[in-house]
C-alpha cells in the first residue's frame, strides 16, 4: 500500500506547501463534471500545481516509481469525465499555473504556449501582432492548448481542417520529455510538423492524458481578417441543405459553417424558456446553415460571389442566398465562445460528439430522432448539429447530437442514457470516423472494435505507459489495479 503521506511531502518540496493539497473542501471541484452521472464522481487523493516542465516530470517520475495514478487537468472546463479519477489515490496535476505564452513569431506565423493558456487571452494576445489563432467552438476560459490536443471544433478556413498543432513537448510517465516534430533535430526549432520517421504528435492527440502531459505546444496563427460577410441559409429538409456543403468546402470558401436544427436555433436565441413554443415554426426553414467568409476585402467578395452561384445551382434555400454583413463582426470584436447558456435553461443537455461524413447526415438525424423518440423525448426536442471541418476529402464533419436532461431527475437520467447507449451501437452501425471527446463507454467500445489498429493502441499505451499510471481507464481498458 503507498504511503500518499509521503507522496504528499515530497510534491510539497517540488512545488511548494501552497500548490499542493489533501483538504477535501479543495478536492471537491477535481471530484465531477457536467457529466456527473455518466461518470462516477471521485474525489483525487492530492491535487498539485506546478509551475513549469521541469516540476511536472519530478511529479511523474514520483508517481510512476509508487504506480500512482495521475489525472492532467489544464483550466477546468471539462466535460465528459475527461479529468475525473478513476482511482480513489489518484493526483490530479493540475497545470493552470504553467500559462506563459511563451513566443509569438510573426515571421513563422506561429505561437508556442503552455497548457494554462486560455483561448480568450491568446486570441487577444496575438490579435495586437495582426494575427489570429484558431478559435475553438468553447468557453473563452478553456485550454487552447488542450483544444488542439484533442482536436477541437474551430473558426478556421475549410482547407486547413482540424490539425493546427506544429510540434509538442511531451513529459512521459517516466519523467523524461520528448520532443514532437522538427524540433526533435538540433537547432531546428518547433516551427514545422514533420521530421525523419513518423509523426508521432498524431500518437499523443485526442487521448485525454493517457500517454502523457504536453508542456508546450507550438501551434499556427493566421493574418487577422480585413472583412466580413455572412450568408444565412433555411432548408425544410436535411438533404436539401447539404447539397452545396462539398462544392462550398473544395473552394475553401467557407471560414466557418454549421448546420443546425430548429431546436438549436431557438435554444440559442431564446432568453427564456417560455419562448421556445413560440419560437416553433417562426424561421424560414427547419435546418439553418450560417456561413462565415472572410479574409482580404477583394478574395472576400470573390468567394462571395462564388458561394451565391454554388448555392443556387446545387440547391433550393428558402432563403435568399446572398451576402449580408455579419450579425456579430468577429474581425474587429473578440466574441470566439462559445454560447451554451441557452442550452442549460432546461436543466443540463447532453452532446454526444463524433467525426462523420457528410453524405451520412440525413441517416444519422432519423437514427438519433428515432432513438430520442424510443428513450420518451419528443422528436422535436432531439437535434443534430454538424460543422464541416475539412475539403473535399472524405467530407470529414464534427457532429454533435443534443437532447436535454435533469441531473436531479431519475426519470431524466434514465431518458438519456437510453438515447445514449442505443445511439452508440446504432452511429457504429452506420459508420463514423471516430468519437469526440469521449466519455469512458464509447471510447472503450471502439477500442475493442478497431482489430488490429485497436491492438496497435495498446501495444503503444503499454510501451509508453507500462505502469499504467496515466489517466488509468479513460481510453484503455483497465489490467491493473493500482494504489
């Protein structure tokens, strides 16, 4: 049995009595999430906060010679049950303290940043040097660094889909740091993704905390806009309304779009629960694609002309399909987060978040309607949102599927595990590209299902990670019991 006492000392001589902590009135917050009944709340044995890499490796290094579990936790906007222990002796290292944005290259167009950097205050620091990031689709208080990790959804230009990371420095389970892309050459600098050999930052992304913690990040910036204009479309029917999507992402036309459903539209806009009767009905169509376009005045107005002839000649909108300004001008106002606060006006509401093609959008939306239907929702009350994230390849799409729940509420809860499990086994059926952000369930599903690449996985995890400290049991089935 490990003795967490002197665990418990030894992190305070790294990082100091102050960012180190066992009273359970401050481990509560590091217990649970929004999805606190699809994952077990459980309170961490120590919280720590270091300041730098140097700090976080002593930590590993202790926490894998006694095989203690260790939970990453960059700003504490989670969902999901990404950053909840699974273990009752675990430590959360808890990173919101490492936040330097560390360089700002105007020549390279790049920026490297530690993991308590949040989007909001990167964004404005890079605006002042006439640049911009990708905005992920988040609360302004999240992780930039972590969104890129795991690939979040993003404000960004249809061509460079959804990768946005250069390089990585990784601290191992062993203490040690790694250094991903063509840094890991002398002298090269973090400036460039690829190096001789594989690219092994690909191993590292989308799996929450499970093969290490990234201490820095060198990601890309882009020239902020000159100009701005939007198109608002309304389609009664799904497939009617992605009919253009292929054409309008080849041209790199869009710099963002999404399609929406009625309910999403009105839980965005509605200020009060009782206007969302009132509300039905009342937009021009039932499915709402906004797109943004924007960059230098004259390619703007180009692309705008060619997304009006693309529209009109692969659809019918219901709309006019004409430029208009925008709405929210986000070239000259900083407002990249993103709005969930109509959506927790009944309570809380779930999202259960994939990759998916685009053709496949009309059999997903009956499948989850008819599973939010089945589980005692009203069909009306189930959407399914998608942003296109890359060109023509593949017609790669993040979709987010969303009904609402009542956390206080047995019957609620049991409404939307019933949608939740059914919809996994049905989306796997149809076929996706992958999960989002998963929670314990789908990821560990998708493992099993995934042949000989998911036994690749493992045989990664284990070669990284042999101790199985890292995150225990949120990607990778358990084989260890641990302290």
């Amino acid at each position: 049995m490990t003795d967490m006492n002197k665990i418990f000392k030894k992190l305070s001589k790294i990082v100091g009595d102050k960012y180190v902590t066992t009273q359970k009135p401050l481990l509560l917050p590091y217990g649970r999430d929004q999805h606190w009944k699809f994952v077990e709340p459980q309170l961490p044995a120590i919280v720590v906060k270091p300041s730098n890499a140097d700090e976080v490796c002593e930590i590993l290094k202790i926490a894998n010679e006694n095989k203690v579990p260790i939970v990453p936790r960059s700003r504490g906007v989670n969902v999901r049950g990404l950053c909840i222990p699974t273990n009752p002796g675990s430590i959360v290292v808890d990173l919101h303290r490492m936040n330097r944005i560390i360089e700002i290259n105007e020549d390279m167009h790049t920026a490297t940043i530690e993991p308590g950097v949040t989007h909001g205050a990167f964004a404005i620091a890079v605006r002042k040097k006439g640049l911009r990031p990708c905005i992920p689709g988040a609360p302004a208080t999240g992780s930039i660094l972590t969104n890129y990790l795991l690939k979040g959804v993003y404000h960004t230009n249809a061509g460079d889909g959804i990768d946005h990371v250069l390089s990585a420095d990784i601290a191992l389970p062993s203490g040690k740091i790694i250094k991903l892309g063509a840094q890991a050459f002398p002298n090269a600098g973090p400036h460039f993704r690829f190096t001789s050999g594989p690219d092994l930052i690909g191993m590292f992304s989308t799996l929450p905390g499970t093969m290490g913690i990234c201490t820095k990040m060198t990601v890309k910036l882009f020239p902020l806009p000159e100009h701005e204009v939007w198109f608002q479309l309304a389609y009664k029917d799904i497939a009617e309304a992605i009919k253009p999507i292929p054409k309008l992402m080849w041209n790199n036309i869009p710099s963002v779009m999404w399609v929406l459903g009625e309910y999403t539209v009105i839980k965005l806009i509605a200020k009060k629960k009782e206007q969302h009767e009132k509300l039905r009905g009342s937009f021009p169509g039932d499915w709402i694609i906004p797109i943004t376009i924007e960059g230098d005045e004259r390619v703007v107005n180009a692309k705008a002309e060619l997304a009006e002839e693309i529209i009109n000649k692969e659809s019918k909108p219901l709309t006019k399909a004409t430029p208009i300004p925008p709405p929210i001008n986000f070239v000259k106002e900083f407002k990249y987060a993103r709005n969930v606060l109509g959506f927790l006006r009944d309570g809380s509401y779930h999202a259960l978040a994939f990759w998916g093609s685009l053709d496949k959008y009309p059999q997903y939306v009956k499948m989850l309607k008819d599973n939010a239907e089945k589980a005692g929702y009203e069909r009306k009350n189930a959407d399914l949102i998608a942003a296109p994230v890359a060109g023509f390849w593949g017609q790669a799409c993040y979709y987010e599927a969303e009904v609402p729940y009542t956390a206080a509420s047995d019957e609620s809860v049991k409404m939307v595990k019933d949608f939740h499990y059914a919809s996994l086994k049905d989306l796997l059926k149809i076929g996706i590209y992958g999960w989002f952000r998963p929670f314990l369930n789908p990821m560990k599903l998708v493992i099993e299902d995934l042949d000989e690449y998911g036994k690749m996985m493992k045989k990664l995890h284990k070669l990284v990670d042999p101790n199985e400290i890292m995150n225990p049991g949120k990607v990778f089935p358990k084989t260890k019991e641990l302290t």
